[in-house]
C-alpha cells in the first residue's frame, strides 16, 4: 500500500460526512434514483419502431431501445396490461392482439420486479363473444397464464366512476377498478381496420377499460375516445402491427381464411399514445389527420400527431 | 297384542320382495331425477347428450314429437310407456315422471321434518280428470297447446329448473366469483335468461299447490289435473299385472290406505283403484298380512269390481283418440290454433321455420332456456297469443343470438326448434333488421357511431364513408335477424330492430373478396415515416 492511498483522518471525516449528507438529503429528497437511473427525457425516445421480426423479438428490441423495462415498472408494483381481446377470434384474424407479445410483455414486467400483472379487457359481447370465449380462441388467456400472469374475465360489478377533467362530451366514466388500482398500466393494443372509426389503435383500445361503451357510440366516438385520455394515459403503449387486419375490422370474419391480412410485421412502442396512433395510421397507410379521435386528442393536448417533430427510434430487424 | 308384533316384524323384515321393489323405484326414480337435473343446469354439453336420452320417454314429448316429426327413438319412447302401462300400470309415475320424483322428494323431506301425514282414501275424481284429459288432448289436437304446456309434468319440471333452480345457481355461482376476486381468483361470469314475472307466479303458484297438495294429501295432482297421469290411467284399467287386495286376508288395519300417495286403497270394499295407483308400492310392503299382492290380472281376487260401464268409457276413449289420431292433419289440426295465434307474434328461434309450427308443438319446458348460452331465448307469456303460453321466444333486448351456436335445436325435445347444421343456421333468417335513419345517432347527429356494424356477423351493415363519417346501411339478404346490432344500439328506443319473420326464410350467402395477393407479404420497403 502506497502513502497517496492513504487517507487522513480529517480526509476521511469530510469526505464521510459529506457522503452521508449526500444520501441523507437524497433520502429526504425521496429520489435514490437520482443518482443511480436518472430519467435523462432527451435520452428516451419519443416513439420506437421494430420492424421484420417476430412479436416478441421486436418488443424485446424496442424495450432496449427505449431504455429498458425499468423506466416503467419497478419492483414490487402491480401492472395491468390490456390488450384487445374484445372478439372471438383467432391470432391469425388479426381482430386481437398477438398472444406472444403477450406474454412477452408479462415475462418482461415480472422480470422488471412487478409483484402482480394483470391481462384483461372487455369484450364486445354482441359477436359469440363471451368472455370465455375470446379469451381462449384469441390464445391470450393460455399466453399470459403461461408467463403467470392473472387473466381476469370482465363482469359488471368491478368498475369505479371517475370524472374527467375537461372532459367536452365525455363527462364521467366508469373505469375498471384494476385500471385504478394498478400501479402501472401498459396498453397493448392490435392495430386493425375499424368500421365505425377508420382505425383501432391505442386510443380506441381504452374502450375495453370503461363499462358505458355504449354512451360513447351515443354522443361520438371521436371525441369520447380522445375525451378519455384527458382523465388517465397508459404509462406505456405497445402497438402491435404484425399482422394487420386490413378491412372488416373491428371483428374481422371468424374464418381466418377469408381475412384480409397484411403481415406488415412491426411493432410500435411509445409513452405518447397520439403519436403511436399517428404513426400506426401510417403504417396502415392512412393519414393521422383523418382519423377522428387522433386529430382531436392532438388539439386537446393529449399528445402530438405530427411524427416529424418526434424523436423517433427505428430498427429493421 | 299378536296382532302388533305381527306388524312390527312385518316392517322390519328386509329382503322381502315389496321391500326390493320399493328400492328398485327409490334407484330408477333417482337415477331418472338426477338425470333431469343435469339435462336442465349441467351445462351445454351435458344437455345435448342427455336431451337425447331422458326426454324421449317422457310421454308429453314422445307423442307430440311422435306425431308431429316421427323419430324412431320418441315413437319407441312412446311405446314403450304405452307397454310398461299395459302391463305394469301407472309404474311411469313412480319411476319416470320427474315430477312424481320430485313430490316423492318433498315428501319424504317433510316427514324428516316430523310431518306424517296418514293417507286416506278418496273417491276418484273422473269427472275432472278426465276433463281435463280430453280438454287437452281435443286442444292438442286442434293446435292449441296452453293446457298442455300448463299441465304437463315433464314442461312443468322443466319451467321449476329453469325459472327457479337455474337462476338461484348462477346468482350464487355469480356471488362466488365476487367473494373470490380478492384472493386473486378470477372465473368467468355465467348468465342466466330473464323470466318474465307472470310466468315466474304462474310457475310458483303451480309448484307450491303441487308440494302442499303432495304432502298433505299424496298425489292429489296426479290423479286431478295432470293429463299424463289420466291417460296412463285410463290404460292401466286394462293392465295385466295388478295389485288385488284379497278380502280373506286383509285384517282390516288400514295401513295399507295409510300409506297410498295416490289414495286409491279402500279396505273397506278391499278394492284398489288401478287407474289411480302410481305404482310406488308402498302398500305392499306395509301389510302384514301379506293380503295385498301384485299379480297377472287373470287371477285377480273377485273382490275387484268390474264395471261394463266403465269397460264402455275406456273403449270409448280409445276410440275417439283412435279417430282422432286419423283425422290428425296439418291444416285440420292448426284450425283452432290459427284463429287464437298472435297477429304480432315474437321472433322464433332459428330450427323452428315458422311462427305456427313453433307455437303448437312447443310444450314450454324451457330446456333451450336453460341450454342457451347467451340467453336470448326467455320464456314469453302470451307473446303468441292464447295459442302458445309460456312458449319461449327470441328476446333481443337482453341478448342476441350467437352466430356460432346450433345448441337449442340440439336439445329440444318436441322437435319445435328442430336440429339445423350451423352452416344451415348462419344462413336462417329468423327475421329482417330494420334500420331508422330518423333515430339513428349518425343520421341525426352526423357522429361515428357504427355500433351495429362492429358485431354485426354476416356483413349485412355496411357503411357508406361521407366526409369521413360512417354511414350505416343494411344489406337485408345477407341479414339473418340474430339481433346482434339491436343489442348494440345504444339509442333509446334502439335506431334498429329486428322485425320477425313469421316463415322463415334463407338468406345469401356473404362473399367476402379474396384478399389480394401480396396481402401475406411485407407490403413496405420501409417505415413511412
């Protein structure tokens, strides 16, 4: 040991004490992460795009471009994630999200330290569709039950209602008590052809959370839609657009043989749910100014439609 | 004293023959009730497979399906009640009405409860029952079916377990998912059909006069209001084998009368009245005395009497059931039921082709009530008209019709909704929607709204795209009438309804165009943005 190594005592003294007053006032301040995974908002992207490669290979990539998992679930939280399950349909549909992103999603927030995540949505019942039903032909339930997640099937008596700040047509809503309670809420959503909306992307998917559904067929869809995000935005959205149901959406025809499918084979993942619907738009090959509830949402401050003023991360696989 | 103990070894005594038969009832009866129970609440599966087994020999379903739509399993359902009536007696009473079984049930439950009633004899009442009898099968026969569908004990059985029995076990299968959910524990919801509240009384009133009247009095329902029973009593006149109660023997106890449910004992004039006697036998095992004895009708004790006249009224009968069994036609049996049907009458279910079909070979028992899996299908009151009582109907304010789903035709047992392929089904249109464009929030209001569209399952709602507001518009050949889009409406009153069909018709065929051919291939070079 040389003399440079050693330290004084007085060196010792001050350099403790301040140590200690470091991580006293970071305590007190009740930020440890400030120091140790500092949220640098230049260094995370505004929108990540995975394109050619499997679902849950492209989810694994934008995660890590994005930063990582641990931006948005930390240890000991409980998640929710909501995919579309609202019809009895098979993956190869393209009416509800990809099983194995699924269950991608799960692993990866249990593997972030969630303590429970939660996969559920409401299903349009209308379409043979109890929730039994489009659980299991959606492989969904099997999915996420194999990265131990807890589906839960929708009923009538589990919603809170909440009131919506600024809400123009949309005033109250009864949201799902999971979606309330979680600590975390990652949206999941299948990107797809809409009759009634053009498109169904993250936005349109926050319908399965609410129970009045039906008021926001009533008084617009657009601006309910757009309306609901004024109340609670999803921490994160993971669009799924690998295999992309093209026309006759929402339901799509129950024989996958006769759905008009693109594999378009991308995955979009972003914490602004209006520019990852812009950006779904385009991918679909429509403009996010036509869509409704995107254009809305944007005048409303929900988010930005305009892709070019984005920092945009993308990765052909 | 000699006389007791006599008693008392005789009903100890086990082994005995009248002991045996006594359990072979108690087994059959049980068995046959069991099954009931799970052909009503055991799930869709469970239905369909014994739907096929339990109710062809049901006498109510056995004729009526035997006349209408001839099977061979309902036609040898049906004889075969007609031969173990013949030889045996009433014995389908006791062993395979459901509802015999279920009022044997209460009895025995409200003995353990330190009721015992003591039977007694009663004059037959014939002249009600075979009213009632000859009501219902001149209504039958003329297309009228409320009495029958009122007093038939399998209908009837079936209406206590879906109004009453199917309800209660998915409220509290409902009310276990709830106390489970904050253990972690999630289960799926089930559903139960909405049951109007006429029906719901009518039904009530009915079980809670049969179960006082059962215990208090034994098988008064029976031998009064019910047509299976008469009938089945009119044959067993003439059955081979019989119970006689020979007058040497008897001591005159009464025990015997004490235990008769059908109270057709009179130890007095040491007669037993066959037409009445369920067959439980009870009696048998009760007298000491071995003076009762089932046995080939030849050698029956002289003490029965034999009446020409009612020999005249029993062949009578036959032969005005004979004559009507000839003039039995379409046209010459729908007479009455065409003058009392409904002019408005509900949608039917998809299976049953038309309105008039429907309603006069129905006997409500509500099985495809409790089989629907959306329960769509609810018991109506006079929806049809006097003709159809309690009939069930297709009821799209509280659900809609699965598209992929053929089960109540599966499990009917009338032949009233017949049993259609699920592609015949997906191509049955049952009924027409109509769209209001006066109502209609996205012609009123000029919002998306395309509720209709989304669930709609055969591509009958399309939308026309007018300044990026979607339009709908109802292609009626491809519409089935499922009710899918007025369960969806969200207007009050719904912008679109579905109007019934009174013969069903055939829809077309949707044909979707064939995806392009690239559509399996990445379409983009690159991102497009």
């Amino acid at each position: 040991m040389t003399t440079s190594d050693k330290f004084s005592r007085r060196e010792v003294l001050s350099k403790g004490l301040t140590l200690g007053l470091m991580a006293g006032g970071i305590l007190i301040l009740g930020k440890p992460d400030f120091l140790i995974a500092r949220d640098r908002p230049s260094a995370i992207p505004d929108l990540v795009a995975v394109r050619n490669g499997e679902p849950d290979v492209m989810f694994k990539k934008a995660v890590e471009l994005m930063g990582g998992m641990n931006l948005f679930v930390r240890k000991g939280q409980t998640v929710a994630v909501k995919p579309n399950i609202g019809f009895p349909r098979v993956p190869e549909v393209g009416a509800t999200t990809n099983p194995l992103l699924v269950k991608s999603i799960v692993e990866s927030c249990y593997a972030a330290g969630a303590k429970r995540v939660y996969v559920f949505d409401n299903v349009v019942t209308a379409t043979s569709g109890n929730t039994r039903n489009c659980y299991r032909l959606s492989g969904i339930e099997q999915a996420a039950k194999a990265a131990h997640g807890i589906v839960v099937p929708m009923d009538d008596f589990s919603y809170r209602k909440v009131t919506i700040p600024g809400g123009k047509t949309l005033k109250t809503v009864e949201v799902h008590k999971l979606i309330l309670d979680s600590d975390v809420f990652i949206n999941v959503p299948v990107l797809k052809h809409h009759s009634s909306t053009h498109l169904s992307i993250a936005m349109k998917n926050l319908m399965g959370i609410v129970k009045n559904r039906m008021e926001y067929h009533l008084t617009g869809l657009d601006q309910c839609i757009a309306d609901f995000c004024l109340y609670r935005k999803p921490d994160l959205n993971v669009v799924d657009a690998y295999r992309v149901l093209m026309s006759n959406g929402p339901a799509g025809p129950s024989n996958p043989q006769y759905a008009n499918v693109q594999m378009k084979k991308t995955l979009l993942m972003s914490k602004d749910i209006v520019a990852v619907d812009a950006a779904a738009a385009k991918i679909f090959g429509k403009e996010p100014e036509d869509i409704g509830y995107i254009q809305i949402a944007h005048r409303q401050k929900t988010g930005n439609m305009n892709l070019k003023e984005l920092k945009i991360v993308t990765f052909t696989m | 004293m000699k006389k007791k103990e006599i008693i008392s070894r005789s009903i100890r005594r086990s082994g005995h023959p009248a002991a045996r038969l006594i359990t072979l009832r108690q087994v059959i009866s049980g068995i046959v009730f069991i099954g009931f129970v799970l052909l009503f609440l055991g799930g869709e599966k469970l239905s369909v497979f014994l739907a096929a087994i339990l109710p062809p020999f049901q006498l109510m379903p056995a004729l009526i399906r035997s006349i209408t739509q001839p099977a061979a399993l309902f036609i040898a359902g049906l004889m075969f009640i007609i031969l173990i009536t013949l030889i045996f007696g009433r014995v389908y009473c006791s062993f395979l009405c459901p509802l015999g079984t279920l009022q044997d049930i209460v009895t025995v439950l409200a003995r353990r409860t330190g009721r015992k009633p003591a039977y007694a004899f009663s004059r037959p009442q014939n002249i009600l029952r075979y009213t009632v009898l000859a009501l219902t099968v001149a209504a039958l026969f003329t297309g009228i079916l409320w009495l029958a569908n009122l007093l038939d004990p399998y209908s009837f059985t079936g209406r206590i377990f879906s109004h009453f029995f199917q309800p209660l076990l998915v409220w509290s299968y409902n009310l276990g998912i709830i106390l489970l959910r904050p253990l972690n524990i999630f289960l799926y919801p089930k559903q139960t059909a909405s049951i109007p509240l006429p029906d719901m009384a009518i039904a009530a009133f009915f079980l809670l006069t049969i179960l006082y009247l059962s215990v208090k009095y034994g098988r008064l329902y029976c031998n009064t209001l019910c047509p299976a029973g008469a009938f089945l009593g009119l044959l067993s006149h003439v059955s081979i084998f019989r119970l006689a109660l020979s007058k040497e023997r008897c001591s005159k106890c009464n025990r015997c009368e004490s235990v008769c449910k059908a109270g057709c004992i009179n130890p007095q004039t040491a007669s037993i009245d066959m037409s009445r006697c369920v067959g439980c036998c009870n009696c048998l095992d009760a007298c000491s005395m071995s003076a009762i004895n089932y046995r080939l009708a030849w050698r029956r004790t002289k003490s029965t009497s034999w009446s020409p006249a009612r020999r005249g009224f029993i062949f009578g009968s036959f032969a005005v059931a004979g004559t009507l069994l000839a003039v039995f036609h379409r046209d010459i049996r729908n007479v009455a039921g065409i003058v009392l049907a409904s002019s408005d009458p509900p949608v039917t279910p998809p299976g049953s082709l038309n309105v008039e079909r429907f309603s006069q070979t129905c006997t409500a028992c509500c099985l495809c009530v409790t089989a629907c899996p959306t329960s769509v299908l609810t018991p109506s009151f006079l929806d049809y008209g006097p003709v159809g009582l309690l009939q069930p109907k297709m009821n799209y304010e509280k659900s809609y019709c699965d598209y992929e789903c053929n089960v109540c035709g599966k499990v009917c047992p009338t032949g009233a909704i017949s049993r259609i392929t699920l592609a015949d089904k997906k191509l049955t249109q049952i009924g027409e929607a109509k769209l209001r464009k006066d109502i209609c929030v996205v012609y009123v209001n000029h919002n998306n709204c395309g509720a209709c569209g989304e669930v709609c399952p055969t591509h009958a709602i399309r939308f026309t795209d007018r300044e990026n507001i979607l339009y709908p518009e109802i292609d009626k050949q491809y519409c089935i009438g499922c009710g899918a889009c007025q369960l969806a409406c969200p207007t009050t009153p719904r912008s679109i309804v579905v109007h019934p069909h009174p013969v069903h018709k055939k829809a077309d065929k949707y044909i979707a165009p064939k995806p392009t051919a690239d559509s399996k291939k990445p379409s983009d070079k690159d991102f497009p943005f």
